[in-house]
C-alpha cells in the first residue's frame, strides 16, 4: 500500500498535468511553471516522477491547479480559460500565460482571480 504522501503527490502530479492540458500549456510551459526541467514534466507525466511535500515545486504545481480552477469557474470552460490565459490583461500589465513562469506572477494571476471572481 502507497504512504499517504506517496498518493498525494500522484493526485497532484496527475491534475497540475491535467491543469496545464486544460489551459493550453506544453510540456516546457510545465517546466517553467515548475522551475524543472523538462524531464521532469515528461516523468510526471508518466507517472515515474512525484512531486514531494513542502518543496518549491509541490507549492507552484498547487498554484497552477489552483488557477485552472478558478478561471474554469469564472469563464466556463477551457476554451475560454485558454484565451484567457493568452490575453493581454490590462490590470495585470501582461499576458497572464507569460506570467505563470515564474513564482511571483503565478501568486499575481492567482490572487487576481481571487480579487475578482465577480467580473468574470
């Protein structure tokens, strides 16, 4: 039987690839979004690598999951969370896609959506 922590991180692994699918991003969108290498996506993809607890990655992958999340519940669907993401975002002074790549703009874009659930 798998440790608790073990399954965990095969359920975040599973949906931050699954978020990244829903929005639109590559497997070096992933990475970036991770601060990993490829491999590292490409491993999680196939389930051969975990995310571990109380690490940078774990907590960016939470964020991103996170985002998919909130932009599914504001804009409907992928379709629409994709362009989203895409799109030049006046407030954000930036495409919300770019600013995923690194910590700071993913909290950015996270706390956006959460400041404005209401104007979705």
């Amino acid at each position: 039987m798998r440790s608790t922590s073990s399954a965990e991180s095969t359920v975040l692994g599973t949906a931050f690839i699954r978020a990244g699918e829903g929005l639109g991003l590559d497997d070096t969108d992933l990475a970036a979004v991770l601060d990993e290498h490829v491999s590292t996506v490409l491993l999680l993809r196939q389930g051969h690598e975990l995310l571990r607890p109380s690490t940078e990655s774990w907590s960016r992958a939470l964020l991103l999951v996170e985002v998919y999340q909130a932009l599914l519940a504001a804009v409907g669907n992928e379709q629409n969370a994709r362009k989203w993401l895409s799109s030049e975002n006046r407030s954000l002074r930036s495409r919300p896609r770019g600013l995923i790549k690194c910590r700071a703009g993913l909290e950015q874009v996270v706390q956006y959506l959460a400041a404005n659930r209401s104007l979705f």
